[in-house]
C-alpha cells in the first residue's frame, strides 16, 4: 500500500512543473536578529529517479564552512574569499535537531560527518544518514528536519552586516543521486561535494515552499514568487511565503532601508516582430519559442545608491532580453536583484534562483560599465547553472565561462563593451588621461587567461586548479576565450545555433562538458575533436609564429651548363658582368626568391590561415593544417615580401602570443608601443575587478 500510494507520489511530483522535481522542500523558518540566528524545520520531498535502491542519504550543512579554521573551506581560503577575509568571531555554523522519516522513524542518531573529498575530518559540510528502509526506484521519501543555523559575518556569498542578511546554503540540502551513465556517473552513487573555497554548488530541481518569519521593519526579498504576508502584532515580526517550482536552491535577504522598487518587464514592448524574426530564423526554430514572457523585476537598493537604481533595471532588462531572445525565454515570474550595503561587498556578485546580487559602489566613474556587467552576468546564470544546472563542484567553466561569453556578447551588443575600467591616480581617470578607447571584455578576458595559461587544464574540480587565481582565469576567462574561438572557426550563426541547442536541449536537466562538445560537432556539423581534446578537455598551448621570412633577388645562375648537346661554363665573371647590365636595364624584370618559416611553438596543433603580401601589392595565402613543427613556403615573385600574418583575422584568440605573429620588412615603430606600455599597469589592477563576481 505504501509503495503504490508512493509511486502515485511520484508521478505527480515528477510530471508537476517544467522540471522534473526531484528534490522538494518546504521550510518555516525565523530569523533571530539579535544572535542572528533562524531556527528552522524543512520537510524535504526526494524523489528516487533511479533504477537503484538507494539506502543512505547525503545532505550538504554548506554553513558549516564558517564553523571555525579548520573547515576545508577555511583551510584552502585561508578565510577569504575573492579579497574579502574573514574577521572578528561572528562564525556560521548549522545544526540539525532532529531528522524524522514520514514513517515516523527518528534518524537523528544515524547521522555521521563525512568527507568524502579530502579526508578531513574536522570539516562538517557534508552528512550521510543510514535510512532503516531503503528508498527503492521510483519511490519518494519525506524527511522531517529541524535545524538552527547562525548566520556568519558575510563575506563569502552568505551572512550578515549589522541589519542586513543574505541568506543563502543555510538549509539542510539533500545531494544529487547520480545513477550510472547521469553525467559521468559509472554506478550509482552521492554526488555532495564538501564546501570548498573555490566552489560553487550542485543539486537537483524540485519545488520550495517557504515560510520566512522576520522582524516586521524589514524589507524583505527571496527566490520565487511571494505568496503571503501575515503581521505578527503581538512580537512585531512578519511572515512571508515565498513558492518556485522548477529551481534548484533558495536564498533571501532583508534590511530594513533598502528601497524597494518593482518594474515590469512586458515582454511584448520590449522586443519587436522583427527581431523575433531574426532569433527564430537563426535558430531554426518556430516564432512561437523565441517569444518572451513577462517578468517582475524587483530591485532592492540601498539608499545611497538610488541613482542607480535606472542602471540596473536597463541591465536587467537587456539580460531579460538578450538571454532569452538567444536561448529561450527566462521561465519563471520574477527576478529580484539585491544590492548589499557597503562592507558586505562578499555577498555581492552572486547568483541563486531568480535572486541575483549585484553590486555597486557610491559613486561609479562615469565611463564604468562594471554595475551593468555584474547585473548581466549575474542574470545570466539564471541560464547557465540554473537552467542548465551543470555540477559548479566539477565543471565551474560549463557555468562561469558560458555566462562569461554570454554576457560579452550583450554587454558589446548592448553597451559597446564594458567601457573603461575604474582606475584613477591621483584623482584623475587614468583612461582618458591614456586616451585609452573603451574595451570589450574578451579583450580582457584574453589578457586575464594570458597571466597564466599553462598552470591548469581548462575543466577541472573546482578545488583542484592551482590556486584560487587559477580556477578564476579557467572557469571565467579562458572559457570565454575558448568559446569565441569557437565561434571564429564554425562562424557566428552556426555558433548561435549551437549554444540555443545546447541550451534548449538541456534545459532542466544537468549536462556535462562532453554534451556541450558533442552539441557543437552536431550542430556544426563538423567533427570538433580536435578542437575540443586539445582547448576543452586538456592544456595544449597554441603558439605560432613566424620564423624566418627572406626575399632574395635571382641572380644570374653560374657554373657549368649544358646547352644542345655542349657544355659550357658560365663563370663568376660573366655572371656579375650579366647582374650589372640587369641592374642597369630598365626593361629587365627583376625576380626575387621569397622564403617563408612558421614555427608552431606550442604543443596545439590547429590548422591556421597564413597571408603573405608582396610589394607590388599581390597578396598570397596558404593554409597550413600546423602539425609539424614548422612549415616553409617558397615564392618566386617579380617583388619582395612586404609582410606575412599568422591568423590575421585573430581567429585563435588562444594563441598565447600575437606580437610573434606578423613580420614587416620594414618595422613599424609606431605599432603597438603605445598600447604595450600601459598593459601592464592596468592588468595589475585587472584581476581585482575580474574576480570580483560569482
Ligand atoms: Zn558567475
């Protein structure tokens, strides 16, 4: 009876949204502003979608990474996450209080700590709990769990600063069953990953019904859509409900100044037939799955920053737009961007469920686009990672570099580039005073991946690149580098088509990289092996140049000759006596031997296109497949060389070098110096600005 009444369970749950719910949860909880605490109970609904009979469960205590400095977290960070450290003793912890099955059976004493990523034993991120009856496939299991958890001093992602909280990884939160063949999976088996310092996170879609109870003066603001707001008279608190289905986490925030302001996005005014057109054409797909729908856009600013308050909306809006149009429409009814206050700079830049933190400061130079990019990017992972949840444990480049290539694509479509970085000295704009142009972000994003191209290979485990420096340039920057790579060599709108596939295909479901590169050689319809084993799935090195390039005049040929059946010799004299009159006739055509080396320095081998031009204004090309070291091309010409390029149409931004890849026979002093000098100075401040968002 109980597995039939469960099996029934199960359809419903699964068939409910857009989604399949695997993982459900509905929470009460209420924030203790004084000890900044919320005591909570969730019941969480899991799904068993597998063929397996599974017997433990595995939840993440994400909070516990705060507990104290022997975490993971604490230990890889040394507590501090993307320049924000760790201060005072206001540490986070969570505790469970009890964890009954709906059987009625008390699992509270099953619980053990484990660590099943590095070992270390006094980390507590992660609980497995030994059920008394397995959960066998296609059964649904309801847990009960009381919990308390207190919140840090933020400053990476979640926490709080004297009356403001973002409250984000603070409830109990069931793993990902990942059965054989679910992504890399070869046998059924947790997939709940510690909390670790480069480390985003992972888990299954499902419906959140959440109850907040809160102090009454404080604005509040949550994933999803709010669905009540009961006054609690007698202790001046409030209660919220807030209900998503088709998500795969849950984060809020309150403060009491915060200005709220609501602004639709009406779907219908801000996209024309034509543009609608355009997208579904390009697609290949109907007018009717390019269409938008409207959305709720909800800023919560802080007062000082009211002036920008139009900025993020056009930002929002431009995401709304620009993702949606690109890869299917955002699904959900709302989007609630927070703006942190001063100080709690750590909870900026990040990215849950139809909630983003921006960020923003009191006064932004006015060629900045940095609040618009952080907006957009933010907004972006509601597509990569939300909709398309890959594992941000495993693969943080399938979410941070898609939405970096993403969000390039608008903010140079939208804004023109991201403008001029933020830098002054000695209270002047050091990019005017530069006479610096504005820039687009992979110009950036290739200076970033430049710093250190050979430290890691592009996918790793988050925890497992070099240093958080590296993960950093991998999982942002060189994926978006990769990806415009990809898109120089398949062409723009085979490219679009490929990431609106991807998109489309694995929307609401959790894909690895190897799905993206089986996308792109489908969509292409070429085979992108080679590409994607050298750039995507290992560390190959691109680097051509040029090695040697000659031009030298044909002189008259000396030595002994046969000519109609007799020998003859021509010696050195008569040959430069022949030169001379050459070189004084005005009707002779000079002949030049021209000779062109390429070296292929680095290990990657792509095929390359190589332009040779002449004086006399006739232009050579030749393709070389690069798999020798080195290739040579002979000319023989009326004319010199003038100049040869590697890849002039800058195809491989990934070659690690461009200065090596052009030679002129006469150099060019004003070529580049200008710029060389000052690439330095601000790439210093480069990876502060770039690493500054989630
Ligand atoms: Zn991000």
């Amino acid at each position: 009876m109980r597995f039939l009444l469960l099996s029934l369970l199960t359809w419903s749950v699964a068939l409910a949204g857009l989604s399949k719910h695997i993982a459900s949860y509905d929470i009460q909880a209420t924030l203790n502003h004084k000890t900044h605490t919320i005591t909570g109970n969730e019941t969480l609904t899991w799904v068993n979608d597998s063929p397996d009979t599974v017997s433990t469960l595995q939840f993440h205590l994400y909070m516990n990474a705060f507990r104290n400095t022997k975490s993971t977290f604490f230990t890889e960070s040394g507590g501090q996450l993307r320049g924000d450290q760790f201060k005072g003793d206001e540490w986070g912890w969570i505790e469970v209080k009890k964890m009954r099955l709906a059987s009625g059976a008390d699992v509270t004493k099953a619980i053990r700590f484990i660590h099943p990523d590095d070992n270390n034993a006094e980390d507590r991120t992660v609980i497995e709990v030994a059920l008394p009856q397995a959960v066998k496939p296609g059964e649904t299991i309801q847990v009960a769990i009381d919990f308390e958890t207190k919140m840090p001093m933020v400053f990476a992602r979640t926490g709080f600063r004297k009356d403001f909280y973002l409250v984000g990884q603070w409830f109990p939160k069931i793993g990902v069953w990942e059965t054989a063949g679910f992504r890399y999976s070869t046998q059924g088996a947790w997939n709940c990953h510690q909390f670790h310092a480069n480390s985003e996170f992972f888990a299954n879609f499902g419906r959140y019904d959440v109850q907040l109870t809160v102090p009454s003066e404080m604005v509040i603001g949550a994933t999803g859509e709010q669905t009540k707001r009961v006054e609690n008279v007698s202790n001046k608190t409030t209660t919220y409900g807030f209900h998503q289905e088709d998500v795969t986490d849950f984060a809020w925030t309150v403060q009491p100044n915060y200005i709220r302001v609501e602004r639709m996005f009406e779907a219908a005014k801000e996209t024309t037939a034509k543009e609608i057109a355009y997208e579904a054409k390009l697609g290949g797909v109907p007018e009717e799955d390019v269409r938008l729908s409207d959305v709720k856009m909800i800023v919560l600013m802080q007062p000082e920053h009211a002036e920008q308050i139009e900025r993020t909306f056009h930002a929002t809006r431009a995401a709304l737009k620009h993702f949606g149009l690109w890869y299917g429409r955002y699904p959900y009814k709302t989007i609630t961007v927070v703006d942190p206050p001063y100080g709690a700079g750590g909870a900026g830049g990040m990215e849950y469920p139809t909630f983003i933190t921006a960020g923003t400061s009191w006064k932004l130079p006015p060629g900045s686009r940095g609040l618009e990019e952080v907006t957009v990017h933010e907004f972006g992972h509601q597509f990569w990672m939300q909709l398309v949840a890959t594992n941000e444990f495993e693969e943080s480049p399938m979410d941070e570099g898609l939405n970096t290539y993403s969000t390039t694509l608008i903010m140079d479509k939208v804004y023109g580039g991201i403008g001029q970085l933020p830098i002054t000295l000695f209270g002047m704009n050091v990019w005017d005073w530069l006479h610096l142009p504005g820039i687009s972000d992979l110009s950036l994003d290739r200076a970033a991946f430049l710093m250190s191209p050979a430290d890691d290979d592009l996918l790793r485990k988050s925890w497992q690149y070099y240093d958080s420096q590296s993960y950093g340039i991998n999982s942002y920057m060189r994926m978006g580098v990769t990806l415009d790579t990809l898109e120089r060599i398949v062409g723009h709108d085979t490219m679009a088509r490929l990431m609106r596939t991807y998109h489309t295909r694995y929307r609401f479901r959790h894909p690895t990289a190897r799905d993206f590169a089986k996308v792109a050689s489908e969509v292409s319809g070429q085979n992108l092996d080679w590409f994607f084993n050298q750039f995507f799935f290992g560390n190959r090195l691109l680097d051509y140049r040029i090695g040697e390039v000659t031009s030298e005049q044909r002189r008259t040929p000396m030595g002994r000759f046969e000519k109609g059946g007799t020998f003859q010799i021509t010696t050195r004299k008569d040959a430069r006596k022949a030169d001379d009159a050459n070189d004084e006739s005005k009707a002779f055509r000079k002949e030049y031997l021209g000779t062109v080396k390429i070296q292929r320095h680095g290990d990657a081998v792509a095929p390359v296109e190589i332009v040779i031009r002449f004086k006399d204004g006739s232009v050579e090309k030749r393709q070389w497949d690069g798999e020798y070291r080195w290739v040579k091309y002979t000319f023989v010409r009326s004319s010199e060389i003038e100049s040869v390029d590697i890849d002039p149409a800058k195809k491989y931004r990934l070659d690690v070098s461009f200065a090596n890849n052009s030679w002129v026979s006469k150099y060019q002093v004003e070529v580049s110096t200008h710029w060389s000098a000052n690439v330095l100075f601000w790439l210093q401040n480069l990876m502060l600005i770039l690493t500054s968002v989630a």
